[in-house]
C-alpha cells in the first residue's frame, strides 16, 4: 500500500469528532467523505460534507453539487473522475446542525490533523478555494468572501476563490453580476484547459 492509500485509509477510519457530532442536534457518528488520489490536476478545496452527501458517501451530491457543475463546465463523470479531480473539504464529515437548524462550521481538529498531510499527496494544477474556510486556510485570507472572490484574477489561473455554490448564495449572485459575467467563463476555460491536459 503506498502512501496516499494508506492515508485515505487512515482518514475514512477516523473516529476523533465522534464525541463532538454526538452532541449535536442530529446526534450523528462520523462519516468520512475521502474523495482524492495522487496525481489529480484539479482540487477543490471546500467546506464540509452536508446532510445529504454524509448519507450518500459522494461530495457535492446535491443541489450545491449541480451549481458548482455548472459553474467548472464539467458533467457529473467528470466530477466524480478521482484520476483528474481531487475534492478535499475543510473537514471530511458532516459537522451537524445546531438547536435552529443551520450548518454547524467544520471542525477545526480536522484540518489540523490531516490537511497539510493531504495537500503533500497533492500537486494540483488548478485549485478552486470555495467558500470562506478554504480560502481562509488556504490564503489565510481576513476579509470576506466577496472581496477574496473579486481579487481573483490576482490568484488566476493556478487558484480560483469562489463563493459556495448553496443555493442560499443565489442573492449574493443576484447582487454581484460580475461572478458570472467575468470570472466564470475563465475558470470554465481553464478547467478545460487543465482536463483536456491531463487526459
């Protein structure tokens, strides 16, 4: 076994949050969502798995899975193709909801245990930072998401930031037309450029 299984291995036996997501209003157990293989040119780099996806066992299997399809230009086969495409979230399970029902954040403890030890397995030629926590880690970025995503030609075109693709950020796109009329069609190309490269 060499030593990108191993820790694949490793992390989709990791038990370290199981006292943290008991406690939560789902009282769930962990559910590692270990979604990358050496040699992959494109990561994206995201948040933490949701309800869903933590009961499929797939990344972005839902409707924020469709929107962030849509916007890297690639089908579901693609998106699913390990060989070309890593998916390495902030935290591997789902962290739960809180009393109200919203998303819990990822826990740290789970980057610190094995996010440097992932992105050594990794050599990407493309990165996609989505979302506030990835961008955070990776850029060790203060300001919001908004400004981190409209800096990214600064970034292009090894590192795209992006918002997250839930469906709740369908205002924030509304008020910021410039996501899809300008940085879009760049990273759409780029992601082709990249696979097509790899293929």
């Amino acid at each position: 076994m060499n030593t990108s299984d191993r820790l694949i291995e490793d992390i989709s036996a990791c038990r370290i949050c199981a006292g943290r997501f008991a406690a939560t209003a789902t009282a769930h157990a962990p559910r590692p969502v270990v979604w990358f293989t050496r040699g992959a040119s494109v990561l994206i780099a995201g948040q933490a798995p949701g309800a869903r996806v933590h009961a499929s066992g797939r990344p972005f299997d839902d409707r924020s899975g469709d929107r962030l399809r849509e916007w890297m230009g690639v089908d579901r086969a693609e998106f699913y193709d390990r060989r070309h495409i890593a998916i390495v979230p902030m935290a591997f399970c789902f962290p739960g909801y809180d009393a109200k029902g919203s998303d819990l954040p990822p826990p740290p403890v789970c980057a610190a245990t094995w996010r440097k030890r992932v992105m050594a397995q990794l050599q990407p030629r493309l990165t996609l930072l989505v979302g506030a926590h990835a961008q955070r880690w990776h850029l060790d970025t203060r300001g919001g998401v908004t400004a981190t995503v409209a800096g990214w030609r600064s970034h292009a075109p090894g590192l795209f930031p992006l918002p997250h693709p839930s469906w709740r950020n369908t205002g924030w796109l509304r008020r910021n037309p410039w996501f899809e009329e300008e940085l879009l069609p760049v990273l759409r190309h780029r992601v082709r450029e990249v696979l097509n490269d790899s293929a």
